[in-house]
C-alpha cells in the first residue's frame, strides 16, 4: 500500500462547469492538486475562484492540442486560423512541434500563470501528456529545470522528476480502480489523475470526456473513499510536498 496521494485535476480553466467542479473535489472530497490550461478562456476566473482555497495545489497543465496559443504566429502547431492543431491533425496522431516554438509557447503559459497569482505553480504537466512524447520531452525537462519544478512523468524518463502516475478515466472510473491505484507496488507515492466536473454547456461542446467528470466528482466526495484513505493510513499531499521534502 503505498504511504501518499496527489489526487490532480486536469484541465482547470477549460470552463466555468469543470473549474467549479474541481474546487468542489477539493473542498468536499479528497482533490488535493490541479493544473490550469492558461489558454482557455476561463483560466484566470479559476485562478481567482482558487485563492479562496489555499491548501490546493496548481501547477499549469501546458497545451498544445486545445484552443489557441498565447503566442501568435507559431506554425509548426497551429492550422490556419491560428488553432493549436489536434491530435488527429498529424500523422501519428501526436503533436511534434518544432521545439524552439513549442519551448516559447510553454514558457509564456508559465510566464502567464506567474503574473497572475505572484508565485510559481507547483508542477508541470500536459494536456494529452504530449510532453512525453517526440521532441517535446526535451522541452519539458528544460523548462522543469529552469523553473526548478516537477513533472508527471507517465513512464520512467528522468530520477529528478516524480516517477508515478495512475489514471482514473473513463471505464476506469471506480472504487475498485482506486483501490488498485493505492496499491501500486514499488512507491510510496502515487499520482492519481482525474477530470471531476460540474457539466455545463461548453464542456460538453469542447470535449468529448464530459458525463463521467461527473461520476469522477462525486467518487472524490464519496465517504466509501474517505474511509479506505482513512482505514490505510494514505496522506494525501500535493506536489509542493514532495518538492519541500
């Protein structure tokens, strides 16, 4: 059984639906960290939203598949309105940017999360994990290191940087899945990914995961959840933890 949880929302800011949603996980339930798309057009309502909880944690959730860049003018990742490209848009259906454009988006969506709340976010991580991928690995660990921040690592890459991470999605969305999750063997610690939501009507036109978050949410709440934490002794921290320690 493993001795500590980071419970992360993805995808904070994306809507006013999932950005309430994900505070709620955090007051009434067992959310302990999110990351922010600071793109999206309810990004820094969010951040507001979040100052009234300040044991959460937030790192930035770096995009590059979702709405539209920060910087204007980049092509090796945007269509000709000036779009981050989906998935589907390449050949392999993973986004391989030219790493110096891909490099100055990101740090500007670091740069934007700073201006605005005055300090640094606690990690970084991706919308689609597609800086785990291609050329964009080597730009997540430069940007990991001059930030001095950690990163989800979806498979082994680096020992600097936090080495686990379980899903909690779609069919995966259960009881059962979370108790497999606290029992990953070889690490104390273990990152648990998840999209909680309150479903409005632009989450459902801007993504495809939508009615689950639901499900999501009220597992996180759920007092059959808080006692197995409880009955096994699981310390649920964020990831300034780790990097305090």
């Amino acid at each position: 059984m493993i001795k500590k949880l980071i419970i992360n929302a993805d995808d904070f800011g994306m809507c006013e639906g999932n950005s309430l949603g994900i505070l709620l996980a955090h007051e009434e339930g067992l959310l302990s960290s999110t990351t922010v798309m600071m793109n999206m057009p309810y990004a820094l309502w969010a951040l507001d939203k979040a100052k009234a909880y300040p044991n959460l944690g937030i790192g930035v959730h770096l995009t590059l598949t979702a709405g539209k860049p920060l910087l204007p003018g980049k092509k090796s990742y945007t269509d000709e309105e000036g779009n981050f490209l989906r998935p589907s848009a390449y050949e392999d259906e993973f986004p391989d940017g030219e790493p110096g454009e891909v490099y100055e988006e990101w740090k500007a969506q670091i740069e934007a999360f700073i201006a605005h709340t005055g300090h640094l976010p606690t990690h970084l991580d991706s919308h689609h994990y597609v800086h785990m991928e291609h050329r964009q690995l080597e730009v997540i660990k430069r940007l990991a290191k001059e930030y001095n921040l950690p990163i989800r690592q979806t498979r082994y890459v680096d020992e600097n940087y936090f080495p686990a991470r379980c899903e909690f999605y779609k069919d995966g969305v259960s009881f059962e899945t979370f108790k497999e999750i606290c029992s990953t063997e070889g690490y104390d610690t273990v990152e648990l990914v998840c999209h909680p939501a309150l479903v409005d009507e632009r989450l459902m036109n801007v993504s495809s995961y939508n009615m689950n978050r639901i499900k999501e949410l009220e597992l996180l709440k759920s007092d059959e959840f808080k006692q197995f934490i409880k009955d096994h002794d699981i310390q649920i921290i964020t990831y300034a933890d780790i990097k305090n320690n």
